[in-house]
C-alpha cells in the first residue's frame, strides 16, 4: 500500500474542514425527509387502501349483490307458487267435471238396466200366464198322425226354449243392474272426492294469494334494507378505489360502477365507456339492480280472480287447440275437414319439427317489448295478470312459453315447474334452438326459451318487457326441455 505523507495531510486539511462545514446544515435537512417519508398518514391519506382491505370491501360488495340475487329468485318462487296453485285448482275442476260425467253415464245406465228389467219381467209375466191359462198340452192324446205328433212335439221344444230365453234375459238384466248401480255408486264417491279436492285446491289458491300479499310486504322491506347495504358496500369500495388510484384523493372523481351479475358481458364493446352512477341513480323510475316485488293485493274477492283467470284459462285451451288443427292442416297431416282434438303434444313427426320449432320461436320473438305482467298471458296473447298485474296487460314467464308454443297445438299450463315436467328432458349441455330453459329447484322460479348462440327470449320480471337475453347459468337446472323433436 502507497503510504501517505504527513505532510500531504497536512496540506489537506483546510479542504476537509471546509467540507465539513459545507455538509453540517445539510444533515438536519436530510434527516426530515426521511422522517416525512416514513410518517403513516403524509404519504397517501388512505387507511382503508391497502389490498388486504380492497379485497374485504369488494367482498362485501360481492356478498350484498349474493343476497339480492338469492331474495329475487325468492320472489320469482312466490309467484310461480301462486301459479301452481291456480293450475292446481284448474286440473282438480277438470278432474271433478270429468268424474261427474262419469257420474252421468253411470245413472243413465242404471236407468237403462231398469227399463231392461221391466221389459224382460214382463215379458216372463206374460208368458207364464199364457202358460198357466192354457195348461198343459193334450195334442199327442188327440194327434191325428205321426205328423201331428211331430208338430207338436216341436211346438213344445220352441215354448221350452223360449220361457229358458225369457227367465235368462230376465237374470241378465237384473244382473247387469246391479252392475250398473255398483259403478254409479263407485262414480259417486270419486266425483265426491274430485269436487273436495277442487275445494281444498281452490282454498290453497286463496291462501297462496293471501299468503303471497304478506310475504311480498315483508320482501319489500328486505329489498329495501339489503339495496341500502349494498349500495353503502359499493360507496366504500368506490372511495377506498379513488384514495389508492394515481392521483387519487378527496378531490378525485367517482369511479365508474363495475357491472355485477351473470347478464354482464365483460367482452361487449362500450361496456368501459359505461357513464358513471352513483349509487342508487337511474334514468328510470326504478333500479333495475334491485328485484322487484309485486303487489299480490288483489281486489275484491280472490274466489272471483281465480274464477276469472281460470275462465280465460278454458278458453286458451281451445284457442291452443284451434291453433292445433290450422297448423296440422298446413303441413298436410291432416285434412281440412277431418274432426281432430288439435292438441299436438308429443304428436309433431321430427320431419315437421324444425319448421314447427322456428314457428314457435317467431311466435315468441314478435312479443318483444310486451310488459311483464305477473300471471298474463294466454294462448291468445298478453292479458291482464293477477296482483299487480292486474292492470298490465302482459306476460310473465310462464304465459310467453305458453303462448309461444301454443301456436303449433302445444298445450302447456301455466306454471313453470308443471312445464318441466312435460316433454322430453335434456342434459343442458346438448340444449339447441327452441329448447326451453328452467331456473330454481324442479324448475319452479323462471322459464325461457333457447334462441341459440347463447342467447335466451325470455319475460324476465316485474318492470321489465320481453326481450332477448344472454344465457344465465346461475340457478338453472340440469336439463332443459325439448317439447319438438327434429
């Protein structure tokens, strides 16, 4: 190692005291900013921004819209509840006036084994009679011949044979009046038992309005309360988001609201160029992010509503078998002429089924923009629905399938869980064009029809038209149902 003179230190020394005064009012200068740079608070006003936090608010956000979501499929349920209820009443009337004619036709019956009785009973008076003034026969004494003994001989074999025929027809008619009587009785207690089923089916409809009159006040109320925690959830996120942005703050502006839910397309062009809401602020008069809770109080008496959406019920079937006959004739299958039902369910050959399944789908699709009327619709078109949808004419789920399909004959009730049941399921997976989709447990909550491409026509709720929809995969069930083979 070079050594170092000590008289080259002693040179240096004036230029190392001079840096050292130079550097002394420096250090304190220093020594603030690492102490600024270090205080919590001074750098970035935000406690709420760190990502542990972040993560918590969109959390919450996340389980609000959950609650929501789980609260709408509540009320689809209710309503559809209110639908079976009717369709429950519906087919206990239709097994009631079934089992009365059965009724009908049993006592003409028993009349008719009566009057048989008669005419056999006096036909065996009238014979022994005969037999007991005439007395026995003396001919062969006073026969002639053997011809004459012949004649008579036979004469008395032919009275034989009938007084047997006589006494038989008489067992036989007597017997067959027991018969008669025994199925009229048997009649009897199953219209019995039909018209107390209809009874206790139209008490459940009443109750079912009753009910759901209650249950949607309540669920009004949730859907207030859980719309306040979760648009407070997303004023918290939206605040802790502006503090840890670039050039975040107090002054920063709102962040535009992500869209949430299975409907939103993040792919679709325009959705980042979304304007910015706050929450709770829409163009319309309600929030199209909150579901929407009909009114089930009905007016006046619910026996004289069910009587009446039955009433219109009767006459879909008949439209939808009108419908039938038309659509039969134009493929062929059936003569103008030719006396059929019109109900095709199960009966459209797959040769048809595809012109048949594009029917049903522009059938379908020319309602687009109709109302959503909770109970509306019929084979017919769009009519007025029970509760608040008493004044709207319209559709709801189940009426737009309905009256879609109604169009080739197919007869369908309007409840979605009794749609489900018809038809032929399939793995939803394999769904094509003009299957139709079911949403909630045995598809008891929402209907649709498949358009394919991923894409859905559907009267999706209250407040809402008709329209085209993307496939929503929350809460579908397994199977979709193809009611058109082809």
């Amino acid at each position: 190692m070079r050594r170092i003179r000590r008289g080259s230190l002693s040179r240096l020394a004036p230029s190392l005291r001079l840096a050292a005064k130079l550097a002394r009012p420096l250090a304190p200068a220093g020594l603030s900013v690492v102490v600024l740079l270090g205080t919590p608070g001074l750098a970035a006003a935000d406690p709420g921004a760190a990502p542990d936090t972040l993560a918590a608010l969109i959390a919450d956000v996340a389980n609000a819209d959950q609650r929501l979501q789980d609260l709408s499929a509540a009320i689809r349920t209710e309503q559809e509840s209110v639908n079976k209820a009717l369709v429950d009443v519906e087919t206990a009337r239709d097994n009631a006036a079934a089992a009365q004619h059965d009724v009908e036709v049993s006592q003409q019956g028993v009349k008719d084994a009566t009057a048989a009785i008669n005419a056999a009973q006096r036909r065996f008076d009238s014979f022994a009679a005969a037999t007991y003034i005439n007395g026995p026969s003396d001919s062969y004494l006073t026969a002639a011949g053997p011809d004459d003994m012949i004649a008579t001989a036979t004469a008395g074999r032919a009275l034989a044979v009938s007084s047997q025929r006589v006494m038989d027809n008489l067992q036989r008619a007597r017997t067959e009046q027991v018969n008669k009587e025994s199925a009229a009785r048997l009649a009897k207690q199953k219209a019995d038992k039909a018209a107390a089923d209809a009874q206790s089916s139209q008490d459940a409809a009443v109750a079912a309005l009753t009910n759901a009159h209650r249950k949607f006040a309540e669920q009004q109320q949730e859907v207030h309360r859980l719309g306040a925690e979760r648009d407070a959830a997303r004023a918290r996120l939206d605040a802790a988001r502006n503090w840890s942005a670039p050039g975040g703050g107090p002054g920063a502006g709102p962040r535009a609201a992500s869209p949430t839910g299975d409907r939103w397309d993040p792919g679709a062009q325009g959705a980042a160029a979304a304007p910015a809401r706050n929450p709770g602020q829409w163009d319309g008069v309600w929030d199209p992010t909150l579901p929407m809770v009909p009114s089930a109080n009905v007016p006046g008496d619910p026996i004289a509503v069910i009587n009446t959406v039955l009433g219109i019920s009767a006459t879909s079937s008949q439209v939808t078998a009108n419908m039938g006959r038309k659509f039969l004739q134009s493929v062929g299958l059936i003569k103008p002429d030719a006396p059929d039902p019109g109900i095709t369910n199960g009966r459209i050959p797959r040769v048809y089924g595809r012109q048949a399944s594009e029917y049903v789908i522009r059938r379908g699709m020319s309602q687009i923009g109709v109302p959503y009327s909770w109970g509306g619709g019929n084979a017919a078109g769009p009519s007025n629905g029970i509760g608040s949808g008493s004044g709207t004419v319209g559709f709801d789920c189940s009426g737009l399938v309905l009256y879609s399909f109604a169009g080739v004959g197919i007869k369908l009730p309007h409840y979605s869980g009794s749609q489900y049941n018809l038809g032929r399921k399939i793995p939803s997976a394999q769904m094509r064009r003009g299957d139709v989709i079911f949403y909630g447990p045995g598809g008891s909550q929402h209907v649709t029809i498949y358009l394919g491409q991923g894409q859905m026509l559907e009267a999706p709720d209250v407040g809402q038209t008709v329209k085209v929809s993307p496939v929503r995969t929350s809460g579908m069930t397994p199977y979709v149902v193809r009611y058109i083979e082809y």
